[in-house]
C-alpha cells in the first residue's frame, strides 16, 4: 500500500476531541483508492466502505462523509463467518459510506466504536477539518 495524502484534524470546539487524519492510499492489489481515519497516535477509526477509481474521488467522498456527519445512520451487523459485529455509516438513501476498521467481539463494544466515530467524526467537522 503505497502512501497517499493525509491531513491532520485539529481538537473538536471542546478541546476534549482527539485530532484526526485523515489519509488516502492505493486500495490492496491497486484496484483503485480509499480512505481511513485515525487518531494522531495510529488508531484507525473509520475506512471508506468502498474503493474509489481515483484519488480526487476518494477525496470527495470523505468530503461528503464529513458534509453528512450529522446525518449519517449506524447499522451493526454479523461478520460474514458470524465471529463478531461491523459497524456500517450509511446516508439516509441507505449508501454505505463508512465502516468499522475491525470487527468486535461483543455487539455493544461495536456500538460504543459507532458511536465513538460519529463523535470523533463531528469534532473533526466542527474544527473545519476535511481533506485538504
């Protein structure tokens, strides 16, 4: 995976937000883009739900995540081999835009990282934070 861009967040109107990055790299085998989102010490939050043909449209599609951050839908679900729970970020048409990084063991601690990203996700709106 090669690096791609990224852009830091700054602290939510709070202060209490941890800052965020944003960053866009080649999606595996090079089929295309996609983007992640993490906290300044590497955790990743949140990943584009889809690949992307290019890079501008990768960023697009973060710009609109973050246009519709207060509009965004939660849906947690069984992984494929039903060994844990995924949460899914969807717009009110029912698109996924946004999903969990990892699957959980247990479905509230897949609910508490939903939640954590939407929350995450505002302060990162609210500082004027996108991809570039």
């Amino acid at each position: 995976m090669g690096k791609g861009s990224e852009v830091d967040g700054g602290l939510g109107k709070s202060g209490l937000t941890p800052a965020l990055r944003c960053q866009i790299d080649r999606a595996p085998g090079g089929s295309g883009f996609h983007w992640r989102l993490s906290t300044l010490n590497g955790r990743v939050v949140a990943v584009s739900a889809e690949s992307y043909p290019d890079h501008d449209g990768c960023r697009a599609a973060f710009d609109e995540v973050c246009r519709l951050a207060a509009e965004l839908a939660d849906t947690i679900q069984h992984t494929h081999d039903g060994a844990g729970w995924t949460w899914h970020a969807r717009t009110s048409d029912g698109r996924r835009v946004a999903r969990s990084a990892r699957a959980y063991e247990r479905h509230a601690t897949c609910q508490s990282a939903a939640a954590r990203f939407r929350l995450l996700l505002a302060g990162h709106v609210a500082a004027g934070q996108r991809t570039g």
